[in-house]
C-alpha cells in the first residue's frame, strides 16, 4: 500500500484525500519558482498544497491556494495547519474564473503559480475526481493565462509546469522546439521565460 503522506523537513504533506499525490512535478516546481521579492502568491489548483507550502517554506510572501475540488481544500488546509506556515496560508474552494471576477482590479499577486490540468480531449478515467485534476474541461491554459494577466502585480509572473506536447504550440500556431516543460510568464511583456533562450509569447488577446 502506497504511504498516505510524504514527509519533507519542515512539513508533511498528506495526500490520501486527493485524487493527485505528491509528484516529482509539483516538487520540481516548488523547488523552481522564482520567490525573490516576491509578497503574494496565488497557487491554482493547489491539491494537497505542496506547492504552496513549499514556497511558504522559501519566502514570507502571503499565499492564497485555490482548488475547486473539496477533498483537496480540506487536505491543503490540514496540511497548512500541520506546518509551521498555516498562518500565511489561505485556502480557497472556488474556480478560478470566479476568483478572477471577484480579485481583477481588487487583488494582485506578485506570482502565480500552477501545475494545471493537461489531457485535452483524451480519455478518461472511471474517477472523476481524477478526471477533474487532469483532464482540461474545468481549466484551458488559455483561461488560465488571461485570467492571470488580470490578477498578477506589475513585474509579476506565471510559473507553470506542463507536458511539452500539446502546450509547446502556442495560441498563434508557434511550435517552438525547445520550450522546456516549466516555464515562466512575464506580467511585463508576456514572454516564455525559459532556461534556453526566451521565446516570444504570442498573446492570445492580440491580433
């Protein structure tokens, strides 16, 4: 039987109630995403809340942790109370959308972060729990792109980590053979920021 938790330095985090464990992808991300100067955070589609306790652990930046799955709220914020950081950690349980609607203009985050769903149009599984965390009926990355460029702070970023294929084309038709499968987007001039050279990001509001 796999462990129902996963057990970090200075946190725990439980996953049994979730339909995504722990996984070298949102643990990649959490290690990777940039926190200098960086006062508020909003994590889409926290889960368990790994990736946001991870960046509470780095930084002292406020962190809302949105899902809209109810096991998964309730397990981030047990999580977060478990860990030395429950204090700064809100959790939310809203779609983004609505919270877009509701924070534009009101609310700004410094950084946005996600490990967002990534099957278009593929088949699913029996669980629909699973289904909602992986498959994009609920979150396209177009939505959740716009939706950030509405929320994030002057300077502020995107931090994603998705599969290269299909999310290496962007919305213009681009098919860029060396974006990297975590990468970040600039509030400022809206570019993929990658490891290798920086790739022009084709705005899907534009043209």
């Amino acid at each position: 039987m796999a462990n129902p938790y996963f057990q970090f330095k200075q946190f725990t985090v439980w996953h049994d109630k979730c339909a995504m464990k722990v996984g070298t992808d949102g643990v990649l991300l959490g290690a990777w995403t940039s926190v200098e100067n960086t006062r508020s955070i909003l994590d889409v589609g926290c889960g368990t809340g790994l990736i946001s306790l991870m960046l509470a652990q780095r930084c002292q930046a406020i962190i809302d942790a949105l899902d809209i799955d109810p096991a998964a709220c309730m397990q981030a914020r047990e999580n977060a109370d478990r860990s030395p950081f429950g204090q700064r950690l809100q959790v939310i349980h809203r779609p983004f959308a609505d919270c877009v609607t509701e924070f534009a203009g009101i609310r700004q985050y410094d950084c946005i972060v996600s490990n967002p769903p990534y099957f278009i149009n593929s088949l699913k599984c029996p669980d629909k729990q699973r289904n909602q965390a992986r498959h994009t009926d609920t979150l396209s990355l177009d939505e959740l792109i716009s939706g950030s460029k509405q929320l994030l702070s002057p300077g502020g970023r995107l931090c994603l980590i998705l599969p290269f294929d299909p999310y290496c084309r962007t919305g213009k038709g681009q098919s860029p053979s060396h974006i990297g499968t975590a990468f970040r987007i600039s509030s400022a001039d809206y570019r993929y920021q990658t490891a290798k050279p920086v790739i022009p990001f084709a705005d899907p509001d534009s043209g």
